[in-house]
C-alpha cells in the first residue's frame, strides 16, 4: 500500500445496552439456565470434574489438589478458575493460600436444572400411568 492510499476506518455499530440489561431482568430463568448450562460444561472436563469430586469431600489447597492430579499445580488453577466461574467452587483466603470448596448455591442451581429433568420424566410416566389402557378403549 502506497503512502497516498489510507486504509478504510472500520465502522462501528452503536448498541444500546440499556435493552440488553432490561431483558436479563425480565428473563431472570435465562440466567439461571446460563448458570447450569456453564456449570455442565466445566464439569465435562475430566480433570475438572476429579478436582471436583475432590473438593466435595472436603475443602482444599491447590497445592493439596495438584498433589493427587497428573497436572500440573498452575494447570490446576486454572481449573479451579473455571470452575468457580461457572459457580460451583469458592476460596477462603487462609494467609497466603487459597482453600477451595464447593460452592453449596452454584451446586443448588445446577441440582435444580438437573431436577427438572427429573420431575418432567415422573408426570410423564404419572400421565402414562394413570393415562386410559388398551384394554379400555
């Protein structure tokens, strides 16, 4: 490109992110299923879902968790990370380190979206079973 030529300025699209706060207060299941759906992501890593099983006996160290894991301990950071981003890990600082549990809420919202799953599958077998037989019609 020669100095007389000048590159096109990308032009930008303005958005109005008032509308986009208004729906997600009016959509508060949108959320929630975003929530689940994050939490049944991070669990579909296996390393994750082991550092998770870990923690659910008990709170834990990184340092504690990378130990008893075939990754490394800043691979086992950023899995946490990823986990507590999508709501199902907590720390507590205690001095310098970082003890992580399960977050009892995130675990709550993603029983509750599983549960779901649960409760539409038992009215479905209710409406079959109390439903007219065969033998009837």
């Amino acid at each position: 490109m020669g100095t007389s030529q000048k590159r096109a300025r990308p032009s930008f699209r303005r958005v109005d992110l008032t509308a986009a706060r208004v729906v997600s207060y009016a959509l508060p299941l949108v959320t929630a299923n975003r929530s689940s759906t994050a939490a049944l992501d991070a669990l579909g890593d296996s390393t994750r879902r082991a550092i998770f099983e870990r923690l659910a006996d008990r709170p834990r160290a990184v340092g504690e968790l990378a130990r008893d894991l075939p990754v490394s301990r800043p691979a086992v950071s950023q899995h946490l990370k990823v986990l507590q981003n999508a709501g199902l890990v907590d720390h507590t600082p205690v001095g310098t380190r970082r003890v992580y549990h399960v977050d009892p809420h995130g675990l709550e919202e993603l029983r509750s979206y599983l549960d779901g799953f649960w409760n539409r599958s038992l009215r479905t077998f209710k409406d079959v079973a109390e439903g007219p037989t065969k033998e009837a019609e």
